[in-house]
C-alpha cells in the first residue's frame, strides 16, 4: 500500500511509461473486463478505448493514421520531453 500511496504526487503517464511491461500483460484483460465512463470533452478517450479493443479483437498490432488521441499532440510530446 505505501508503494501506491507513493505515485499520488508523480505524473500519471510517467508511472505509466517506467511500469508498461506491466501494463502492456494487464491491459488487454482490463479492456475487456471494465466499462469505462467519462464525462463531456472524454470522446476521444472513451473512442480510443474503442480502438483498442477492436485492435484486440481483431489481431492487429498498427494504430490507424486516424486514431482517436485522448491527449493533445502538443501536450504528448512535452511530457516525452520532460
């Protein structure tokens, strides 16, 4: 519980990225298995949730050129830079 409670104060995408092996095993389940809600101005997050199931469906591994980005290019790119 104390590693946990250790993330609240770091970036979310950080911990993402330093633990994605994990999450990479994990998310296709979770994908699967939650139904994910979101309020206004989530569309494209909850469309990409979409994606990513149909890709699992699917069997293929490549993002269309059109897919949905819940983050904003700009905003994606300064938080690899940090």
């Amino acid at each position: 519980m104390a590693t946990i409670a250790d993330t609240v104060s770091l970036d979310p995408l950080t911990v993402a990225a330093d633990r994605y092996a994990t999450l990479r095993k994990f998310a296709p389940d979770l994908l699967e298995a939650l139904q994910f809600r979101a309020g206004k101005g989530s569309a494209k997050a909850l469309a990409a949730i979409e994606m990513l199931r149909n890709l699992k469906w699917s069997g293929k591994r490549d993002l269309p050129a059109d897919a949905p980005m819940p983050i904003p290019q700009g905003m994606a790119q300064n938080r690899r830079a940090q």
